[in-house]
C-alpha cells in the first residue's frame, strides 16, 4: 500500500476474527494521505498494532496528536499525555483491581473517547494480553427486531461496577478525586467517521436504562453482553516491545488479561498509554465523538 508520499506500508490481517499489522511505517514523517489510510483501516478493523523499531515519547505524543487530542493521563511535567502500565510492584491475579474487565475507555464521562493507543516499553514473554470484543459485528448480528426495540435507548453510565459485569471482570480502580456524576449514552451509536452503527459499552460502566426498571436494564445488558462476547466477535493481542497498539472506542469493548508482579526481565510489562478524543481534521469538522 502506498501513500501520497510514495512511501510503502503494508497491512495484513491478524490471526483472529479482526484486526490487522501494519509494518513497514515510519510514523514520525508518515504522510496526511498514509496517516488517513492508517485510520480508515483502524475504524473498519477495530484494532491495529504498529510494528514501529522503537518510539521516543516525544515522537509517540506528537504521532498521537496527528490522531486527536489526548486526555491528561498523569502529572509527568513534560507528558501528561502518557500514563504508565506496568506490572512492576503490581499483581492484577491476585488483587482483581485494574483494567482487567470489560469496558470502553472513557464512557462515564461526558466527551467520549475516540482512540486508545498503548506503545510497549518492555513486554512479557507470556500472558498479559489485551482483548478485544468486536461491538460493530455483534450488532450488525443481532436480530432486526431487536435492532428497532433498542434503537433510542439511552443507557446511564457511572465509574464503578456495571450491573452487568462479567462474572470473571475485576473490579475498576477509580480515577482520582472523580465524583462519580452520572452521564447517558445511546446504547446503540453510529460511527463518528464511518457512520457504522455499533452497541457502546453494555457493561464496563452501565448502571441502567432511561425510564426503565433496574432489573430489567440489567437483563436487556447481560443478555446484549451475552450476544457480544461470543467467540466469533473476540480477539486478543499479546504485546511485542516497540509495538504501537490502537483500538477505535467507538465500536470495541476490551479488557487486560491479569498478569502476576514482575520478577525480571522475562516477565515485565512496561507500557505508555494514551487516550485521545476527537477526529483529525482530514475528517471534517462535523465529526463529533
């Protein structure tokens, strides 16, 4: 595949239901037209993971916002936009707190968000995947007459444990000092960019239905998460130093596999994170996210 540039990438499909690999790119000097191809194949595919040789956080944090505009992750003085991951002190198996659930990033808050970018500063030889449930291709699955009963539902998002959690989720840590306010989002979204219609986050954040009885909000969203974590619309991606990993919010669920505290070389996990809201502007400026 060739930019405008002329310079070459390549896209390949993962082993698994969806997602792609994309080498050969130099993000820093990657054209207008090669970044707009980069995305387009991120929005259809759900995930892409970036063989990169290796990122400066200078460079990951200006690539990002080329993407969107990043959410201040941390008080780092020269990156707030970079959160570190790491498994260093840290045993997800045995404390159940963390990432390890299913969710989609930024969905109790009001500015959803757009991307999620996790670049591996170091990676394990074995476990600490991230996983992937396709919420485009569940819906596009479901059937006709439960497309129109859930069209207009508005589902009510809050920090804290969806009343329709997996039972093998973990518990979420909150974000510091965060109130816990409580935000709406329709339970069925069109895609910013594509336009493809998707189910957004039936649990991670869900704590009910507008105008509907708890209990049966709780039902209608295991039963939408029954239907969507079925194997056929999941994946996962087993972290690879220097790769760059981006996932669309918008139409994915994911969710960290525990890994057990770091004891060398072989078994740490250090990775720079980055959320971003937004669309590039080569999308136009009536995309909203």
């Amino acid at each position: 595949m060739l930019d405008a540039m002329g310079s070459e990438f390549t896209l390949a499909p993962l082993d698994g239901n969806f997602g792609l690999l994309a080498r050969d790119i130099d993000l820093p000097v990657l054209s207008d037209a090669g970044l707009k191809t980069l995305l387009l194949a991120l929005y259809e595919n759900r995930f892409v993971v970036v063989e990169t040789g290796g990122l400066e956080p200078c460079d990951f944090v200006a690539f990002a916002r080329r993407v969107g505009e990043p959410i201040r992750l941390s008080g780092h003085e020269e990156f707030p936009e970079i959160a570190r991951i790491t498994n260093m002190g840290t045993d997800t198996r045995s404390t159940r707190k963390g990432a390890a659930h299913w969710h989609t990033d930024q969905s109790f808050r009001e500015e959803l968000s757009s991307v999620t970018m996790l670049y591996s500063v170091q990676a394990p030889k074995r476990g600490g995947e991230t996983r992937f449930c396709d919420m485009a291709g569940a819906y596009r699955a479901l059937p006709e007459g439960r497309k129109r009963e859930i069209a207009d539902l508005m589902v009510e998002h809050r920090h804290g444990v969806s009343i329709a959690a997996r039972r093998e989720d973990h518990t979420p840590i909150p974000p510091r000092g965060w109130d816990y306010r409580t935000v709406y989002h329709p339970l069925v979204r069109s895609h910013p960019v594509t336009g493809a219609k998707t189910l957004y986050a039936v649990t991670g954040t869900s704590q009910g239905i507008r105008g509907m009885e708890r209990e049966a909000a709780r039902e209608l969203l295991t039963e939408l998460g029954d239907h969507a974590f079925q194997a056929r619309f999941l994946a996962a991606h087993a972290h690879r130093v220097h790769d760059l990993l981006m996932w669309d919010n918008p139409t994915t669920m994911h969710s960290a596999s525990p890994i057990g505290q770091a004891t060398g070389a072989d078994d740490t996990r250090l990775i720079h994170r980055i959320s971003l809201r937004g669309y590039p502007p080569m999308f136009g400026a009536h995309v909203d996210a």
